[in-house]
C-alpha cells in the first residue's frame, strides 16, 4: 500500500533533504527496435531519445539538489549516443541479464566511488522517458531522504524516476532480471510515498517505433 502524502507534508519535516543522483537506465536492449539502437531513435522534432531524455533531466540541475549519471554498457560508445561529456558514466556488465542487473552494477559503482560519497538517494529514471519535466525531478529531491522510496504518480498512475534512499540499496544490489526495483518497492510498502505530480512525461515512455512519432508532451 502506498501513502498518498503532498510534497508540503513531506518537506515540512525538520530535516535536510537528502543528496540525490539520478541514475538514467540506458543500458538495455530493445527487442520491439529490431537491429536498430533504441536509444539513437529519432523523435517527431528529429532530436535522439536517449539525447532528449538527458536533456530534460539537465535543465533541472542548476536549480535542484541533484547529479545525473548515465548507466550503459561496458561496450557502449557514449558520444555514439549523444550522451553530454560532462556527465559520469556508469558501465553496466550484468545489462544483458535485465534491467535489475543494470541497476545492482549501478549501485555498487555509486557506492564504491568516493566522488558520490556525499550522495544519499538514488532517483532510477529510464532513459526511454523524454516527456518528464524537470521541475517533477525537482519536487521529488526535495522531499527524498535516506530512509524513504518516493514515486511520482500522475492520474492514479505510478511513473517515474523512483527515489530510493541509502538505507534501501543494499535491497537494490541484489536485483536482477527485467523486473527491475519493484521487489523493493513491495517489500517496503511502510516507506513509500507517492507524490501526486500534472506530468504526464512520468509515465510516457518510448516501447516502440511507433511511438516515436507522437508529439512530445508532459502535461
């Protein structure tokens, strides 16, 4: 069961919020693409998914209490994929095993790496999201700490990213398959909030070539 709680209700509470990383899953392959690389699709407006979807999530930095990293495979060329050289880049060698691999190779990179020691939550965003807007992202790391699992929910609709604090990635270290977090996320129901968001870009996600001519729009 998910409490239902307002960003004001949350960030009430006398505490700092938590430093956060998001965490762009990139790393996957997509089956519905054919031999075609999902993540170098083109949109309506003729920009790249995964290019776009880094994009949106830049724009909120400046302003919010939060990094990005993008997870992708050991082989992976990043400027290949448009991905920004400024951002950190975490390789993933369990991504053919699922979306839960990619996710265990990511935070044990996080947590070996003294440059993210400061970090306390990590925000899972999939890199197949362009439509999300940066000021959800920034609603969220307000109200992140270490002991929580925050979901945006947009309609009655779980989306994302999905914030997990630093007392649940040991649990996210041993996922693995395409399931992804959400054994995590059932086994500690007690800890998770939901954030009622208008974004509708927190559950549009790009599964097939179809999709991507479809006009881009998170409200």
């Amino acid at each position: 069961m998910c409490f239902a709680c307002s960003v004001v209700e949350i960030v009430m509470i006398s505490e700092q919020p938590s430093k956060v990383l998001v965490i762009v899953m990139a790393a996957g392959f997509s089956r519905r693409f054919g031999n075609a690389d999902k993540r170098n699709a083109s949109l309506s407006d003729g920009r790249t998914l995964l290019a776009t979807t880094l994009s949106q999530l830049q724009r909120g930095t400046c302003a919010a209490n939060y990094q990005l990293a993008v997870v992708i495979r050991p082989e992976d060329d990043a400027a290949a994929l448009g991905i920004p050289e400024d951002l950190p880049l975490l390789r993933a060698p369990a991504a053919e095993r699922g979306l839960g691999g990619s996710i265990s190779d990511a935070v044990r990179s996080v947590s070996a790496d003294p440059a993210f020691a400061a970090i306390d939550s990590l925000a899972i965003m999939l890199g197949d999201m362009p439509a999300i807007q940066p000021e959800t992202l920034s609603m969220l790391v307000a109200a992140g700490r270490p002991n929580r699992i925050l979901r945006p929910r947009y309609q009655g609709l779980p989306g994302h990213p999905v914030l997990f604090g630093r007392d649940f990635w040991p649990e996210l270290l041993s996922l693995e398959g395409e399931e992804g977090a959400r054994a995590v996320i059932r086994a500690n129901s007690a800890s998770l909030f939901a954030i009622d968001v208008e974004d509708k870009g927190v559950v549009v996600d790009i599964d097939t070539p179809e999709q991507l001519a479809q006009p881009l729009s998170g409200h």
